[in-house]
C-alpha cells in the first residue's frame, strides 16, 4: 500500500504546546493552540498578546463571519489542506466556489497572507478539474459579488476572477449562471477593460465597410446604390393645336 510522505522531520511539525484560546462564531466555539494561531495570524497575535481585553480573557468574538468557514481556517493551519471539494456540476458545485470566497475574505481579515495564497491556488485548481459531468466550471454569480464587496480595488481574488472570465469565459457565464445583482459594476468595468486589453484585432471598425451596421438585409440593396429618378424634361416644341 502507498504510504506516501508519512515521515517528516521534527521540525517541520505544528507547534500545539500551550495554553489554547477560544475564538466564537455564530455560537459555535472553536479551541485552538496559541502559539499555532498567533504565529499564522498578525489579527490573532495583536489580539491576544497585547493590551486588548482579549488577551486577559483568551477569548474572541468574529462576527460577520462563518462558523464553517473559520472550521476550514483551522484545518489549514493543522494539516495545510482545504477540506473544501465539491465536484457537483452546475450551482451545486458552485457552492465551493462560494466557500472558497468567504475563505479568502476570512484570510483578508486576519492578514493570513499564506491562506488566502492557498486559496487561491484552490480556485484555480477546482477551475482547471472536472466535475462529475466531465465539464470543468467557473465561478459565477455570488461568488463574484462577494469577493468584490469585501476586498478592495487591488485584491488578487478580484484579479484571478477577471483573468478567468478574460481568458475562458462565455457570454453565457453572464447571461444565464449570474443574476445581475451578483455582477458588481466594478467587475464588468474591470472586464471590459481586461478584454479590449487582450482582444485580437482583426480589423478597424471603419474596415468592415458602411453596410456591416446598416439596418437592410443582404439581399436588400443599400440606399447608397439607390439613385433619384429623374422627372421627365418638358417638351421644348408646343404641341400642335
């Protein structure tokens, strides 16, 4: 049986020695090893090595954030993997997507520079990896809507998903996986900016020539071909009485 790389050396482990501290989400308490959360975390080693009153207490609220999300945090910081797979196709599986969204939004709070690098990569992982349908698929929808809401202008996360849409995307990915609510006006600008960047240009609009944006048909002829009949000249002789 493959046993793969079960032997690592002893410095390579995970410090758990310590007193834990107790971080609350949603009414769910989590337990984890100081040290291992401090050394991870700049938020996590403010918080409770300096003159905060979590510090005394060993224990700190994160509201605004997901129980589920945060178990995916400490996993990381155990085992260094993200128990996040999903292989259903279609919005099923966009639901690790989702996940994956409010992950790097976590990691952006706690300033885990690390974590929201893992993240990443697990994006673009799912992204390039086949669903049970034999497609692989993007992010849409939500997904978009809640990177751009909750990291700023520069983010890498709103980066990567432009470059997705840029380099694979369909009109379809828009115009039936998204509601319009979930397409931030800063992602469609920053889009359509990434694409003129990287189009080809085949040809200058003024190229195509005067009919490629007329309304007629065709088979239909142009008004430019069409000429003005001419009205009859009058007689030059009376006509005879």
């Amino acid at each position: 049986m493959e046993t793969g790389n079960i032997r690592v050396f002893r410095n390579e482990c995970v410090d758990l020695s310590g007193r834990p501290v107790e971080i609350i989400i949603d009414e769910t308490s989590f337990h984890v090893s100081e040290k291992l959360i401090r050394a991870a975390s700049p938020f996590f080693d403010k918080a409770f090595g300096g003159e905060w009153d979590e510090s005394k207490s060993r224990t700190i609220e994160l509201r605004e954030h997901d129980a589920e999300v945060f178990r995916t945090y400490l996993y990381w910081l155990h085992l260094h993997k993200l128990a996040v797979r999903n292989d259903e196709p279609g919005f099923a599986g966009n639901e690790e997507y989702i996940h994956l969204a409010k992950a790097y939004v976590l990691g952006d709070f706690l300033s885990d520079f690390e974590f929201k690098d893992a993240v990443l990569d697990a994006i673009l992982e799912k992204s390039n990896s086949e669903a049970h349908d034999g497609r692989k698929w993007n992010p849409v929808g939500p997904v978009i809507r809640h990177i751009y809401d909750n990291t700023l202008d520069c983010s890498k996360a709103r980066q990567l998903l432009v470059d997705l849409y840029t380099l694979h995307g369909r009109g379809d990915w828009l115009r039936d996986w998204a509601d319009p609510e979930d397409l931030p006006k800063e992602f469609l600008l920053d889009l359509a900016v990434a694409l003129l960047d990287k189009r080809v240009r085949p040809k200058a609009a003024t190229q195509l020539g005067p009919c490629h944006y007329h309304q007629h048909q065709p088979t239909q002829s142009c008004y430019r071909k069409k000429t003005p009949t001419k009205e009859a000249a009058p007689s030059s002789t009376a006509s005879s009485i």
